[in-house]
C-alpha cells in the first residue's frame, strides 16, 4: 500500500513541477507550487514511515533515499522560485523532472 502512494504522489509531484514550469501567471505557479509542496510532504510522509517500519534492516538506504528527497526539494523549491522571480530557465526545469524520475524509480526500487 505504502508502494501505490509513493510512486502515485511522485507522478503527481512530476506533473506539478510541470504544470509549474509552463504556467504564465504567477498566480498558477503559485498554486501549482502549493500542490507540489502537498505531494511532497505526502511522499517524505511515507518515505518515513517505510523507514520505521524497516528500521534496522534498510536503515542506511532509507536514510539516502530521504536525504536525496529532500535535496530535490530544495532544487524543485529554487526552480519555482526563479520562475516567479524571473522567466525561468527550461534547462533546469528539465533536470528537476529527471530527478524526480529518478526519484520514482528509487522509491519504488526501495519499497
């Protein structure tokens, strides 16, 4: 069950991020950013509760796949940031969405 929330709220997360970097009005980037944060405390909610649920056995790899998560948040956060502040950099836009494909692939690789 933990798997299905996981890899739905990452997709969801994805679209976010995308619904966020092609919006034109700042209002929508701020509601999209708004839902991004939802599903990403929703995802970092369930990484951790996998995390206790495994906690001696898959301590380590918990504990990277929660750092790595929060570091894409941090790069997603600042990606909003410069497409509020400025017209954005599409380059960047792309490597927060690797990496939140790469973030789905480790999520359900781990659980």
């Amino acid at each position: 069950m933990l798997q299905v929330i996981a890899t739905f709220t990452t997709a969801l997360l994805i679209i976010a991020n995308l619904g966020g970097n092609k919006a034109k009005k700042e209002k929508h980037v701020t509601d999209w950013l708004i839902f991004a944060r939802l599903c990403f405390f929703v995802l970092l909610t369930v990484s951790i509760i996998k995390l206790i649920l495994t906690f001696p056995h898959d301590l380590w790899i918990g504990l990277i796949i929660i750092i790595y998560l929060i570091l894409v948040y941090a790069f997603m956060e600042t990606t909003f940031r410069l497409k509020r502040e400025t017209f954005s950099n599409p380059n960047r836009s792309y490597m927060v969405i690797f990496a939140l494909v790469i973030a789905i692939v480790a999520v359900t690789l781990w659980f």
